[in-house]
C-alpha cells in the first residue's frame, strides 16, 4: 500500500512539474483562407475581447510565425541563417517561451503579465502579447535582426487575417522592464511586441 501512495505521488508531482509547460497539438499547415484573400484582409486591430485563443490556434499561429517547415529551417527567413530571433508570449495565465525545435511553451513566469508588455491600453485585454528577441551574438547585425523581426511580424499578421484575429504590431513598450521580466541575458534584446486576440 505504501509503495502504491509513493508511486502515485510521483505520478502526481511528475505531472504538476510538466502542466508548467505547454506541449502544442501539431499545427494545421493545410487550409486557411488563400494568400491573396488574406493580404487583401490583413490590418492592425488595437482594440480586442479578453478572451483566450484555442491551443490549436496557439499552435498554428506560432509555427506560421517562427516554427519549423523543414528539418532545420524555418517559417521565416534570416540573415546568414542565423535564426537569432525567439519568441515569448504573454497570456493571462503567465509568460511563455516559444520553444520551436519541440513545439511547445515553456513556462517562464506565472501570472498575467500583458498589460506590462506595452503602454496601450489593449494590451491587457488582448488574447496574447508576443514578444521578439533577438540573440545579439548570433545575428548577423542589428539592422538584420530588425528586418527579421519583420518577416515574422508579417506572418503573423496574415495567419490573423486568414484566422478572423486581430493583430497589432507594436513598438512602444519599456525595453528594459521587458528585459527584466523574461531574465534575458545580456546579449539578448527585445526588439518588437505584437498583440494577437479577437477584435472587439
């Protein structure tokens, strides 16, 4: 009987370690509404509903924004294939890393953050906040991680549009508060925010 308690409390606490993390269903790679359709829909959205995104939609919308389509290639382009830049995501339940080559997020912080993502007000009622970092020792310049930045930005914008979301790119956030709230590394910078939710 004891070792049966034992057993399952380990099972128990396996559990509780890894419900820190988000394991991502497999993102839909077909479907979608066509690209001409989606360009001709696509728009910045500053005002949303507080409520949250399915996991598949979670899924689909980071893997068109940075995840990988080949073995060791990308969704999105980078300079020298450096793939310098990541992902976190604030939602109401805490602050995430994208973890792209395992499909999942990897919890940093509990806790709803996004309102401290960016000045506006509508970050705080958006489905999710999504922040871009760049590893400044792996890009290939400044200037280049930038003109990533965009690459994935734009992909995001049209998986919203081709979804029925709402999108907003956004560049007025406090750099440093961000820096510390993700416990960035030093070589590491934020760069750009992006609100994603259902337009209101």
């Amino acid at each position: 009987m004891n070792r049966f308690i034992m057993l399952a409390s380990l099972f128990i606490l396996g559990s509780s370690i890894s419900a820190q993390d988000i394991k991502l269903p497999a993102p839909n790679r077909t479907g979608g509404k066509p690209l001409m359709q989606a360009l001709n829909e696509r728009k910045s959205t500053r005002s949303y509903q507080d409520k949250e995104l399915t996991l598949q939609q979670l899924s689909d919308l980071l893997w068109a924004a940075n995840g990988f389509n080949r073995d060791t290639k990308r969704t999105v382009p980078t300079a020298n294939d450096r793939q310098e830049l990541e992902l976190y995501v604030a939602t109401r339940n805490g602050i995430y890393f994208y973890d792209a080559h395992q499909h999942l997020l990897r919890e940093v912080k509990k806790g709803d953050y996004r309102a401290q993502t960016g000045v506006q007000d509508f970050v705080a009622q958006a489905a999710l906040n999504l922040i871009f970092v760049s590893d400044m020792e792996k890009a290939s310049s400044r200037q280049y991680a930038y003109t990533d930045c965009g690459f994935v930005a734009q992909n995001i914008y049209l998986y919203c549009a081709s979804e029925g979301l709402g999108s907003v790119v956004r560049g007025s956030f406090d750099k440093e508060k961000l820096h510390q709230l993700l416990n960035l590394s030093p070589n590491q910078e934020v760069l750009l925010t992006q609100s994603v939710g259902y337009p209101d």
